[in-house]
C-alpha cells in the first residue's frame, strides 16, 4: 500500500510523528485533524477548510423528510425503470410533496399568458392575446426598471403588486391593508425563515428563542429552527378532534418549555399541512387570546387560503380575526404568509410569495428592510404571478369565465380527491384518517405491529418509515412517514399528497388495500 503524499510528507510520516504508529487505516481526513488540533506541520498538508468537524453544527442538524431518503430511494427506481428493469409497478406515484404541476394540473391559461407578455412584450402585438392579460403585464412591466423583468425590483418588491395584494387583503378581510407593510419573497418559505431570523436571540440555554410549532407540522420550521440555534416548542393538535387544538394543550407546552428557553412566537398552519384541517373562528380566537396572554408574535401559515373543501369549513384570516376581536388583541404583533406555489394556482417553480407585517415597531422594519436590501430582490417573474394571483380576471373581461372555469375545476377535484382519499383509508381494518377539510393532503394513522416496530428499531429507522419504504418497494407509491412531521408518542402516521390525476389515484388506492394486509401478515 503506497502513502499519500504531501510535499515531502506522506500522510503514513504524519501517523507516526502523531503518535498514531500501526495504524494503516488512517485517511487523509484523520491527519488533517491530528494536525489541526496539534498545529504541526503548517504548511506541510493542505486541508479542507470545511470538514464535516469544522462547519456549522446547526445546518447538520436539519432534517427536511419531505426530500428524504424515501424520495431519494423513489428516484432510484425511477431511473431502474427508465433502463428497463422488472417491477411489480409501471411507474412511481410521487404523493409526497405539494407539487401541483409536476403530478399534471394544467397551468392556469391567464397567469401564463401574463408571464409571457412580461417576458416578451412583443407579443402585445400578437391577437391571440386578450386584452385583459395585455393590461395587467403593461401596468406591471411600468413599475419595472426599464420596463422589463430582467431589473431588479425594489428590495420590498414591485410597487404595483405590492398595492395589489393590499387591495386583496382589504377585499377579503374588510379590514384596511397598506402596500408598505407587503413583502415580496422566494415562496411562503422565505418571508417564514426572514421573520424567524428577526425573533431570534443568539443565545444559548433558557436565552434561546423559543418558537412554538404545532405538531404534526411542516418540516421547514423544524429545519429552520435547528438552522438559528432556537428552541423548538412543540404543542400537538388533537388528532380525536379533527387536529383542532385547546389552549390547555399551549399553556401546557409553554410551561415545560419555559425553563429552556424565551418564548417568543406561536407559528400556526391554517389550513393545516400536514394534517388537512381548517381552524374554527373559535381556535383562533383562542390561540390569539392565548397569544396576548403570553406577549407571542404571531405567524400564520396561510398559503392554502384557497383550499377549502369540507361542508361548514371556512378559511379565517388571523388579521381578520384579531382586528374584528378589538383592543387589546388588534395591537398584537402578526406576520401573514401567502404562496403563489399552492392553492388552484400551483406554481411552485416561479417561486412567488410575500408577507404581510402587522404591528410591528418601525425600527424594527427599518432593520427588516435592510436585511432583505442585502438580497438585492426576489424574483421579478414570481412576482408577476403573484400579481396574477391577487389581481385575476374580472366579470365582464375576456378571460374571466376561462379562468372561472380554470380554477373551479382544480377545486373541484381536489375536493373530490380529498373525500376518496379519507373514505378509502378508512375502509381499510388498521388505519384511520381524519376528513380532508382543506390544504392538499391527507394524515392517515396506521397500526403498525410490534414485530415491524422491532424490524424497524434494529434497522435505525422509525416502524412509519419502514413502512413507507415497504409500500415503495412494493407499489411504486412514495409517502413521507408521520415520523418527519412529528407526531404523538406511540402513533404511526404517513402524509400523502392528494394531487395526483383522478384516475392515478384511484389505482393508487386500490393497491393500498393489498399492500396494508400483506404488510400486517408479513409482521403479525
């Protein structure tokens, strides 16, 4: 076996004069830190600057399950198939992200035939184009340096959109909106993750910010916690309840974590993903009161505003409810997060977002501002969709009963897929799942045996992921286990998509039914 060598020393010289004679097995990576932690040999051996030692602790620590090695392992078989390989399935059903166009929804018509103008005026010549989208790109490529989307906008965003989704808010609130309190982002998840980076404290031990989640949650605010170093408070929903939630559940996940942290915001998901509910006015109420109770910033997921599906169920907006509450509660201090990427809407790739910030103290935005000035902008192109989202076409304009149409049939059906997909899972002896009020998936609860729990336990993975493996392998259908959404201690859960084409998921689900018996058979 030949050494490596480095200059006139090989990694072998360095085992030795590191008291680490007799030791072949030693790498490249092992000498780089014998000497960085005894300073010999500078100069003599090149070694990373980032190591998995040396970087940042915090960023190991995120886990995003909704990428994980399910997925991953999905891709695998993908590409198996693609180069011909047997399987007890045609295709991978991809049922574990929000990922409207990739599982076939068709672009609204309108939202691109804007995007297009704004990328290529010179369509406004072409007849083919209704005025309507003609209106809208002109009024947006005005408010743009040089008329065109490849300049950067101001840091905020476009003045023009950033009025609109004013009037928007004001529209569906009946409470007064103002642009200067609008900010553009890359999705939902980046006005999320720059408000989180405002309440943090720096510190460790009981100084630590604390956020509260509820759990089952969306990972991003479990991987952006670990990210800044905050504590992560947990309060669990009530899956018995429909994954509402009580206040005694948050006095009490405020009182355990009180001792290990600084409370300082509750972060709700309304409607709720992963769990598919849709909060009452009264747990609004509730969490708001509680909110003041405990002098918490208020974060509210609201990107599937328009997913509303369950007889009786009805979208509220925090801002809403807490200015229509009064003094005290309307001076409380909320951020509102609205996505391009979700509702009938679905795109995800142009990365549209913004949030609305209500209440906050003005030294703070001047702060908040600067840090997003240090980005330059957003994309201009997402914003233009935002725009499209939040100024559609209006009675009496010519794309107005296309894009009515548009939108009422992805409703449609995802209300149809919705109730098929809770009906059929809880047909099934040993899983349960809660009505599909809103959002776009479903939280199913699984009884899974003591024999797969030990299966499980001695591979190093949680029984759900053993079990989202299994159906994998044997179906072709990828689902994210409950495991990476946080769940109730000794519960079992998957969380799948309910985007797929109608017809998809209905052969989806008659596998289900199979796969579930064999899985119990193979581990009773």
């Amino acid at each position: 076996m030949s050494a490596i060598r480095f200059g006139n020393l090989s990694v072998f010289a360095v085992a030795a004069r590191s008291n680490l004679k007799g030791r072949p097995w030693l790498s490249v990576k092992h000498a780089c830190a014998i000497n960085a932690g005894q300073g010999n040999y500078k100069g003599q051996i090149r070694c990373k600057v980032l190591a998995i030692d040396s970087m940042n602790p915090h960023v190991k620590k995120i886990e995003y399950a909704v990428r994980g090695p399910i997925v991953i392992r999905a891709g695998e078989l993908e590409k198996e198939l693609q180069q011909g390989k047997k399987k007890k399935f045609n295709s991978i059903v991809r049922a574990n992200i929000g990922d409207c166009h990739a599982t076939g929804q068709e672009p609204l018509i309108f939202l691109r035939q804007v995007l297009a103008l704004c990328l290529y005026p010179q369509l406004m010549q072409d007849s083919s184009f209704p005025d309507d989208a003609k209106q809208r790109a002109s009024r947006f490529l005005s408010a743009c340096g040089g008329n065109s989307v490849g300049a950067y906008s101001d840091s905020a965003g476009v003045s023009v959109v950033r009025e609109d989704i004013a009037k928007y808010i004001s529209e569906r609130d009946g409470v007064p909106a103002n642009p200067d309190d609008i900010y553009l982002g890359t999705g939902a998840s980046d006005g999320i993750r720059n408000v989180l980076k405002l309440l943090m404290t720096t510190k460790d031990g009981n100084g630590r910010a604390g956020v509260m989640i509820p759990i089952p949650q969306y990972p991003l605010y479990t991987a952006t916690l670990s990210e800044y170093n905050a504590y992560p408070i947990n309060y669990y929903l009530d899956e018995s309840s429909n994954w509402s939630l009580s206040t005694d559940e948050l006095k009490r996940a405020i009182s355990e974590a009180k001792p290990h942290c600084k409370p300082k915001a509750i972060c709700v998901i309304n409607p709720g993903n992963p769990t598919g509910q849709v909060l009452t006015r009264k747990n609004i109420e509730d969490i708001i009161k509680f909110a003041h109770e405990e002098n918490l910033f208020i974060m509210a997921d609201e990107v599937y505003q328009h997913n509303v599906y369950a007889e009786g169920s009805k979208f509220h907006s925090f801002k809403k409810i807490m200015m229509e509450m009064g003094s005290p509660y309307n001076e409380l201090e909320l951020a509102s997060f609205m996505s391009t990427s979700k509702g009938y809407m679905g795109e995800c790739g142009l990365r549209g977002g913004y949030v609305e910030l209500v209440n906050l103290d003005p030294d703070v935005i001047v702060q908040f501002r600067k840090a997003l000035s240090a980005k330059l902008c957003c994309a201009v192109t997402g914003q233009a969709a935002m725009n499209v989202v939040v100024n559609p076409p209006k009675p009496g304009e010519p794309s107005y009963e296309l894009f009515q149409q548009q939108k009422n049939t992805v409703l449609d059906q995802l209300k149809e897929k919705g109730k098929m997909m809770s009906d059929m899972f809880n047909s099934i002896d040993g899983i349960t799942c809660n009505p599909v009020q809103g959002a776009m998936y479903a939280f199913p609860k699984i009884d899974i045996p003591k024999k797969a729990v030990e299966a499980a336990q001695a591979k190093g993975i949680a029984a759900d992921a053993l079990y989202c493996f299994s159906l994998l392998e044997e179906t072709g259908m990828c689902v994210v286990p409950g495991s990476g959404f946080g769940q109730k201690e000794g519960t079992w859960h998957f969380r799948t998509t309910i985007l797929p084409p109608v017809q998809q998921l209905k052969e989806m689900l008659s596998k289900f039914g199979d796969f579930h018996s064999k899985f119990l058979d193979t581990y009773s």
